[in-house]
C-alpha cells in the first residue's frame, strides 16, 4: 500500500486513525482503573514490594500501574485501528478526521478534568 | 532505605534539567507550529525538530521523575507535607531562625496546617503530564508520518496535541517548582 492510492487508506491516514485510537485508549485506559476500581500494579516504596491490588493505602505508588493500564490501552486502540483500516477499501473522509481529532482532544481534555476535579486542593 | 534514595539530590537536578529542555522545546513547537494556520509551511523543518526534541525530553523527565518518585512520596509528601507534627516543627525551627536573624517575616502559619493542599496540586500534574508525554509521543509520530504541510487535515490535531505538551510541560514545570519551595526559600506558607 502506497500514499496516494484510491482504493485503500494511505500510510499517512493509517497513521492519523492509528495515533487517534492510540490516544484516546490512553487516555480511557490509564483512568479505568481508579474510575472503576479495577486493580493495578503497586509499588510500595517503604516495604519495596510490587503487588497487584486496587489500593493499598495513601504511601504505595499506584502510579505506574497506571501507566501500565495506559499503555496497554494504547496499544488495544492502535491495534484495533489498525485491523479496521486494513479492511478499509476507500480512504476515510475529512469529517472522519475531523471527528477522531475531536474525539481524541475531547479524551485529553476529560481525562485531565477528571484527575483534576478529583484531586483538586 | 528507599529505592535510588542516595541519588536523589543529582535525580533531581537531571530531572530539572530534562524539565528545562522540555519546556523550551513544546513552547517552540507551539509558536512555529501557529504559521501552519495561516499556510505557511517554511518552519517545518525546524518544527519537525522541536518535535522529536520535544518527545525526548518528555519520555526523559518523566521516567527520571518516575525512579524519584518513591523519595518523593515517603519523604516528602507523607512525612512532611501530610504530617501536621512535620509542618509544626519545621515553623517552630524557621520562626525561631527568623529571631536570630533579626528580619521578621509576613504572616505566621496557623496550628495545625498540613501542607496536603500541595501534594494534591502534585498528584494533579502527575495526571497532566502522564496525558503531556502520550500526546508529545503522538505529535511525534504525525510530524514523521502525517504531517499537516503534506496532509492539511491532521492540522487541527496536530495543533491541539502541540497545546496539550506545552500546557503539560509548563504546568509540570510550575507545579515542580512551587513544590520544591517549601522547606527552601517559600517556608511552609
């Protein structure tokens, strides 16, 4: 597949979708577990221990855990792009990019408003 | 002991100095990137610079901010900002400092005063930047793959993810700062 043909997604609208969904599984993924409740990897610094639990009180560091469940989003997001482009036969039209910029961007700003609002001082 | 606490002190100073570039590097890409919505596309190679700068020095400052993390969590957050007995003592020391020195400062601290409002403005730009590094690695990609000069619909993406790292990265970069004061030059007010 090359940029420019008529009949399939180009690599540059490959890239767009896929870097869209990536975000957007980011930015899900890495608050599912806090929002739900869903465990995570734990780190608790005083005992150096890794475990895998939903909260272990206020020292043991959840934060990587999340970026663990991030990352993974991620990846879920690009992957399942990446499968649908793939079965795609025509190149996505300019409302499709305007709609998963918009939809990528609105995640960021939730997501950040969420972590905002809940931990605000 | 706590995991890397020995090499806090130049952890920090490296995590300071990655902050520093980072900064300098989203704020470049926003202000080059501003010409693309007016069409004009001479920037863009420098733009493409800043860009992998940009991703660089985001995925550095946030994995040595990570390795601190563990210090920062024990002995600051909770054996100083959330302990009272911690915040009172650290007064007590600092106002009798002051006597000593003879320069009175503005406005003693109530009793009682933890300084979890802080840790909490922390945890809040831990979240930001988490957000600020996916979405700098992101930009990245579009700058190698899809960039606006050669595909205009990303522009709009691209401009958003380009405010998004910025944002992040001074918000970090403030927050870092403002939390770094106590205990040095702002006491525990």
């Amino acid at each position: 597949m090359t940029d420019g043909a008529a009949t399939s997604p180009t690599k540059s609208a490959r890239a767009y979708f896929m870097s869209c969904a990536a975000l957007i599984g980011f930015a899900l993924a890495y608050t599912l577990p806090i929002y739900a409740r869903l465990p995570r990897t734990i780190y608790d610094p005083v005992a150096r221990r890794w475990a895998w639990a939903v909260n272990l009180g206020p020292i043991p560091m959840g934060y990587l855990g999340q970026i663990i469940w991030g990352l993974a989003g991620a990846l879920i997001g690009a992957g399942v792009a990446g499968l649908v482009l793939a079965r795609l036969k025509r190149e996505p039209s300019e409302r499709a990019y305007a709609l998963w910029a918009a939809w990528a961007l609105t995640a960021v700003v939730i997501v950040g408003g969420y972590f905002t609002w809940n931990n605000w001082p | 002991m706590l995991f890397l606490e020995n090499f806090a002190r130049p952890l920090l100073i490296v995590h300071a100095v990655a902050a520093a570039v980072l900064v300098g590097a989203t704020t470049h890409h926003l202000l080059w990137s501003r010409h693309y919505l007016f069409g004009r596309f001479n920037t863009y190679k420098g733009e493409r610079t800043f860009a992998w700068v940009a991703a660089a020095a985001f995925v550095t400052t946030f994995l040595v901010g990570n390795l601190l993390y563990p210090t920062y969590k024990v002995r600051v957050r909770a054996e100083y900002f959330d302990s009272p007995q911690a915040v009172a003592a650290e007064s007590a020391l600092r106002t009798q400092q002051h006597q000593v020195s003879r320069v009175a400062v503005a406005g003693a601290p109530e009793r009682g005063l933890t300084l979890t409002s802080v840790a909490r403005l922390f945890d809040i730009k831990e979240h930001w930047v988490a957000i600020g590094c996916a979405a700098s690695l992101v930009l990245l990609v579009l700058s190698r793959r899809a960039h606006p000069k050669d595909h205009p619909r990303v522009l709009w993406l691209y401009l958003g993810l380009s405010a998004t790292a910025c944002g992040a990265a001074w918000f970090g970069a403030v927050v870092g700062l403002l939390t770094a004061s106590y205990r040095a030059v702002g006491g525990v007010t």
